[in-house]
C-alpha cells in the first residue's frame, strides 16, 4: 500500500502495536507523527524510523488530557499542514482478575485512557480532517468490546464504548469526506500481555489462552499495522463503520 507523503498521527507509538503501526506507515512513504506518553520512547521510534529513511516527529502525549491531545494534533498541522490518517491505538488495561476487585482508581484510570482520550482526539483532529474533506480514523479497539473475556469486565466495557462510538462517528463524519473504523485485536504479544492474562508469562499460561483462538496463535503487532493500514487506505474506501476483527477466528 502507498501512503507516500501521507500525514498519519499514531498514538501509543512508542512499542507493541502502535510500534509496528507506525513502522508499517512509515515504510509505505507516511510522515509519522509518533505519539507516546513515554517520551524517550518516542525519541527512540523516531530514530529507528529516521535510520530506515522513513519521516517521523515525536510528541509526549498524555491522551487523557486535552491540552496535551490538542498541542498533539497542531504539533503535525504546523509541521505538515493537515493530518490524513489518526490511529487511536494507546491505551491502558487492569490487571485480569474478577469485577468486584477492580478498584475505583483502576476503573477511573481505564476509562480516562481508553474512552475519554478518543474523545479528546476527536475534539482537536477531526475538526482538521473536516476542513480537509477528507481523513480517516482508526481506532485499535479489542476482540472483548465484542465478546468480553472473564476477569477483563472494565477493559472490556471500555473497548465496547470505543466501538459504539467508532460507527456513530462514522455515521457523522461521512458526510465531510471522513472514515471512521476499527480493529478489534486479540491477546498479543505486548508490554501488557501479562496484564490481560492475569497471571505469570509461561509456556503452560500461555497455553490456556491459546485453546481459545481457533488459529492458536496470539496477535502479532504487524497483524494489527496490516489490518489498519488496510482501513486506512484507498483500497478501503468504501468502508466506513467497520470494525474489523483480527483475532485467529476468537470471535467466531
């Protein structure tokens, strides 16, 4: 796919899935605003892209927080002129264990990263594409907002919200010239892998997760970069609404 002098916004940039997203634009010819709440991080991925050839700028973002979620967003329209493709792909989880033992912070934290920075990024980046006519969202949602996972109620609540609001945000932003879709990945292999199983990373562990998925392998990051580039481009662009199961067949 070619995205050549694309303007894309990846948030949670720095490692796991946002990691391989940012790296998959990028190696199609994207400028890549790379987005994290852990800064060096997004140094270091600037770097890693730089070296490849790739365009890359970093950004310390908080995404709960508006302030830092706007100055995101007009950090790539002063560098760039606009933004073409946002994807939302940073967010948080509690650790796997039973509903009633999640605490309200953990509750409040959850919902602050992966609700209530969707709708900051909506606030400071649609209102660009809008003006553009044109611009796609992707937000990297999960296979449990679809069929939620025991000991992952919350998360799960979260990610379920994050779909619902995919498709009413579609439903708006068609009539600008705006796609708005999702993926929903299963367990990966990410920083937070041993957070959603809830227990000790081991081949036994790990094991008990895999009979679930039909393909019996976990989520690898560039399945998800490949699914969302696809949504991303003009191969997908008749496609809005979506949200786009890569799951090895979980949700089936």
């Amino acid at each position: 796919m070619n995205f050549q002098d694309k303007r894309v916004i990846v948030t949670g940039a720095a490692s796991g899935f946002g990691a391989a997203i940012a790296q998959h634009f990028s190696s199609a010819g994207a400028r890549v605003l790379v987005a994290d709440l852990n800064a060096d991080g997004a140094d270091a991925m600037v770097l890693q892209l730089a070296q490849q050839g790739g365009q890359a700028l970093a950004c310390a973002v908080d995404v709960s927080q508006q302030d830092e979620v706007w100055r995101m967003a007009q950090t790539a329209v002063d560098a760039w002129g606009g933004i073409d493709v946002l994807v939302n792909n940073a967010g948080t989880t509690h650790k796997n264990k039973p509903a009633l033992e999640v605490t309200e912070d953990e509750f409040d934290r959850i919902f602050r990263v992966n609700v209530k920075g969707l709708f900051w990024a909506a606030q400071a980046v649609l209102p660009v594409m809008v003006r553009q006519r044109s611009g796609c969202v992707v937000n990297v949602a999960s296979t449990t907002g679809v069929r939620p996972g025991p000991g992952l109620t919350w998360y799960s609540a979260t990610k379920a919200a994050m779909l619902n609001a995919t498709k009413g945000l579609a439903l708006e932003m068609a009539a600008h010239g705006v796609r708005v879709n999702a993926v929903n990945p299963m367990i990966g292999e990410t920083p937070m892998m041993t957070d959603f199983m809830g227990m000790e990373d081991t081949p036994v562990n790990r094991e008990r997760f895999l009979q679930r998925i039909p393909l019996r392998r976990f989520t690898r990051p560039n399945d998800v970069a490949q699914a969302v580039a696809f949504l991303a481009s003009d191969d997908s662009s008749y496609l809005t609404g979506v949200c786009l199961d890569v799951d090895g067949g979980r949700n089936i």
